[in-house]
C-alpha cells in the first residue's frame, strides 16, 4: 500500500522547505489527490477500520487537506467532524511558525469527546503537533493519531510522547528532514523550493 499512497500524492524528489520549516528531498504533492475524492474513500475507509477500536467520538483535521480526509473517516466512523485552521506565529528559530485553531463555534462541542487526530501525511509534523495542542486546550480527550502515511519518526515520536496509538496504513521508515542550518543540499547550493514557492 505504501507505493500506492506514494503514487496517490505523486511523491518527487528535490530540495523542498516544508510547513515546519525543516528541508528535506522528498515532496508528496497532497492537493491533486483530493480533486476525485471517490479515490481516497478507500483509502480513509481503511483508516477507519484502524481507528475503529479506540471508540472514536470525534474526528479532527488540520485544514487543509487533512481536514478533508478527517471528514470522510468522520463518516465512516458515524462520528463527529471538527477542523484546525491554520494561522502564522513566528518562531525564534524558524521552525513551526504555523500553529492551528479548532474556530470558536466548535471549540465548545469537542471537550471531552474521545477524538481521534487525522492528517493524510506526517512528516515533521507541523499541523499535527499544532491540532493536538489547540485540542488540548478545548479540553477535548486524544484517544488515537492517525494518518495514510508517515514519513520517518516524527509521527511515532509524537505519538509516543502523548501516550496515544498511532494507527497508518503506511510507513516510509527513513527520510531525510534537515533543520536549514543544517541542510547537506543548501550548502551544495542545491535551489529550494516548497511550501514559500510562489508556483504552488
């Protein structure tokens, strides 16, 4: 299923600044595969599955992808649908400057509700960590990550540390994610490109 999902997100090679502000050489373009979503149902409907036991309330993603694919798993569970928008809050050293907010008229009727996190990849895990942060502050209960796919320890690491299960469908188990400073392909002078690139 990994190089299914892969082909899904049409994964590329390259030099690209992410969300978090980490760099690294592997792109999922996300967006395009959301333009037939018939073609994630299945996909979202295995999540599900994985997600199931841990009696999910309700289901929250970061806008915006995530959020989408958070609301087909909603409707597979016969759960709740919350969202996180995104909102920018500059950081001293440049990395997850983006941080996430469940809107006001909802924030209310997630606490206390068993709620599962879903996002279609993790990577570094800007919008996830972001999510889990506001959801906690709606006093919602996290009872389960999941995702499509992970890309190397972030999600797991996360996932870990707030002592709830991680449930994917796939894993890619090394990838390569720099902070800037430390980047092998800047300092090749290999050109950037990512979340800031005007073409996307």
């Amino acid at each position: 299923m990994q190089d299914e999902i892969l082909r899904l997100f049409a994964a590329r090679r390259g030099h690209f600044r992410f969300e978090s502000g980490h760099h690294g050489d592997l792109w999922l373009e996300i967006a395009p595969a959301y333009v037939h979503p018939w073609r994630l149902r299945r996909y979202a409907a295995a999540l599900a599955r994985l997600l199931a036991p841990h009696q999910i309330e309700a289901v929250c993603g970061p806008l915006v992808e995530g959020a989408f694919l958070a609301q087909i798993v909603a409707e597979e569970l016969g759960a709740e649908f919350y969202f996180a928008e995104q909102f920018v809050q500059p950081s001293a050293d440049g990395l997850y400057p983006v941080r996430y907010r469940i809107p006001a008229a909802l924030r209310a009727g997630i606490a206390g509700k068993r709620t599962a996190l879903v996002d279609d990849v993790i990577n570094a895990g800007s919008a996830v960590r972001g999510t889990i942060d506001d959801l906690s502050a709606c006093e919602a209960k996290l009872v389960a990550i999941g995702a499509l796919m992970t890309l190397g320890n972030p999600a797991s690491e996360l996932a870990a540390k707030k002592e709830v299960p991680l449930e994917t469908l796939a894993q890619v188990a090394s990838t390569s994610l720099w902070q800037p400073s430390a980047c092998p392909l800047c300092a090749a002078g290999e050109p950037l490109e990512g979340v800031d690139d005007p073409s996307r």
